[in-house]
C-alpha cells in the first residue's frame, strides 16, 4: 500500500515467479480468478466455435463456463467414483475430430492420473488442468501446474493459498505464457497495440502480496490439512454407510476439501446424507455439499442434450458427498467430534 502500486507491478512478477518455481515450471501468469486461468488456457489452445472440450460434470460451472466463453461445446464424461476425477476409458471413448482440449480437473486436491496425457497430445489435444483446488498436492513427484500441458489454480478466498480473489496458470510452453499474458491485457502487444481480443483478467500488487506470504506457508498449511484428513480417515473406518476419500498410490492430497460419501442403504438407520447433515447441524457441527447437482442436469447446459442417469457416477456422488471442516486451525479434539457424531448418528 505505501509503495503507491496498487495495480499489477514488481508484487505480481515476484508472486509468478515465486509461484512458477513451486510448481516446478518455467512461466507462471497471474490473472484475477480461476475461471480466467482456465479461459486464457483455452484459448491459447486456439479453442474456438465448432470445437468440443471434454470434461467432467462433478465439477464447479467454472470448470465448464470458460468453453462456452470460447463458443464451443462441453462435452462431458463420467467419474471413477473412487477418485471423483474423470473416467479415463469414458474420457478417451468421447474423443472426436472435433475435440480440441481436455480440461481434467483435481477434484478436491486429488491430481489427476496423467498416464494419458502423451497419448491426448499425440491426438493434438491441449491437456488443460483444473488445479483450482489442489495448489501444493503431488502425484509421482511432480506438482499440480506441471502435470499436463498448462495448469490452471483458483486463489479464491476459501482455497488452500489464497489472494481474495486471484488465479494462476503455469505452462512449460512460453508460446502458451505470451498468448496468456496478451489475452489478460486486453489483447495488447505494445501499449496501446491491440493485436487480438482480450480481456481485463489483471491480478493487482495487492493481491499478489498477500498470495507471496500465502504461498511461504503453503507447505505448513497442506501438511495440516494432509494431518487431519488422515485422522478423520482412521476415526471413520469402517462405519457403516461412510466411504472415505481414496488417495492412489505416490499421491500427495491437498485436501482442498475433505469429502466422505454417505450410502443410505449401507447406514445401519438408513439415514441418508442430508438427514445426516441436518443431525450435526444440531450438534453445531457445519458441513457442506460439493456439488448438489452436476453440471449436465443446470439450466446452463440443458442443450446439450444430456439428461438424467447419462452420468450414473456423478449424480451418485452429488446425493451421497458430504465434505467435512478440515482446516488446519481444527484441533484433534475437534476432528474426533466430528468423527464421533458420525459414527453415532448412522447407528442410532
């Protein structure tokens, strides 16, 4: 604030590059949301009218939304209803000629499987990562923003590292940062020069002041969440009706959200879980749902022509999730609270 930059300055280079360093890429672009990440990405893929982009629908609109930006069409998958994140065989089932981009999104902080990513290139598909919810998380030693190829983060104030309001992409391609850095300024090449249609996605120095000291605690703050998690998963074992996130194998979880699944018809009452959610609200214990209802059955997507029972995984998952406080300011008395209620209340 004293230095009188309140706009995009020396804060925003050193957060991206900061940033980039973490992440273990060369270029790191700051812009203003989330959605703005995965829309710069998009189209720095060129995608554009005519074009398809698949995805999943167990997802937040903004994962999706951007497509529509571009004037091209969502297409979606079903999930692994272990993981939340998209079905491989579905995914590669769907690709067409007219697939330009997969945007395959970390659920929760989970990474995605990358093992397809080489083969999705060698179909010259752009391979866009949704790590809006998974900053700090690994899989086989590599960071989310490295993963596929170019990474899209949410700085949103309820995320793991947060700005306010903010976003980031990272990219090992400089062509993708250059394409990304002229369509958040508005398409300029020079000052004044427009080269091509853009927008105002700027990040402020601000933000990106309070992103660098976020970021210097990241580690601290996912390895309480990554702390918790693992308790709440001990504690929840085997109660009956209550599945507990799976982390795969070389997997490092951000646990953006730590979500359980609640099966009415394994329940020992048959409580299902907005029944389950209104008990702990009784106790004081908050809860939330992410997502109540996937993307393809919104009015936003309605002429897509999906309906009902096309994405029989996800529109399970969006009855049965329930995500739990996992915060690393909770205590454990906190956390075996939870877990005790819950053990409870599918029982009694």
């Amino acid at each position: 604030m004293r230095s009188g930059q309140l706009a995009a300055g020396p804060e925003v280079a050193a957060f991206e590059q900061e940033f980039a360093d973490v992440c273990g890429v060369s270029f790191a672009v700051a812009v203003n949301s989330g959605t703005a990440a995965i829309h710069c990405a998009l189209e720095a893929a060129g995608v554009g009218p005519g074009d398809e982009v698949i995805t999943t629908p167990f997802t937040f609109a903004a994962t999706a939304t951007p497509i529509l930006m571009q004037r091209a069409t969502p297409r979606f998958v079903d999930i692994d209803p272990r993981t939340f994140n998209a079905d491989l065989d579905a995914l590669f089932a769907e690709l067409t000629s007219k697939t330009k981009a997969v945007v395959a999104v970390d659920l929760f902080g989970l990474p995605v499987d990358v093992s397809a990513i080489e083969e999705l290139r060698a179909r010259n598909v752009t391979v866009v990562e949704d790590a809006c919810q998974a900053v700090g998380a690994r899989r086989d030693g590599k960071a989310t923003g490295a993963l596929a190829d170019v990474g899209c983060f949410s700085l949103y104030a309820t995320k793991n590292l947060m700005t306010g309001e903010g976003g980031m992409l990272t990219t090992q391609d400089e062509r993708i940062a250059k394409h990304a850095r002229r369509f958040r300024q508005h398409g300029q090449g020079e000052r004044y020069e427009y080269l091509s249609l853009g927008y105002n996605y700027r990040m402020t120095d601000i933000s990106a002041a309070i992103g660098r000291v976020q970021l210097s605690r990241l580690g601290q703050i996912n390895a309480g969440r990554r702390a918790n998690a693992a308790l709440y998963t001990s504690l929840l074992q085997g109660v009956p009706g209550v599945s507990t996130p799976l982390v795969p194998p070389s997997v490092e979880h951000a646990y953006h959200q730590y979500s359980i699944l609640i099966d009415p018809a394994r329940t020992t009452n048959g409580i299902d879980r907005d029944g389950l959610r209104a008990k702990l609200s009784e106790r004081g214990i908050g809860t939330g749902v992410y997502y109540p209802t996937p993307l393809h059955l919104n009015p936003l997507f309605s002429n897509l022509g999906y309906t009902a029972g096309d994405f029989p995984n996800a529109e399970r998952a969006a009855s049965q999730i329930m995500a739990l406080p996992v915060h690393p300011l909770l205590t454990l008395e906190e956390i075996r609270g939870v877990a005790m209620a819950i053990a409870e209340l599918v029982v009694a």
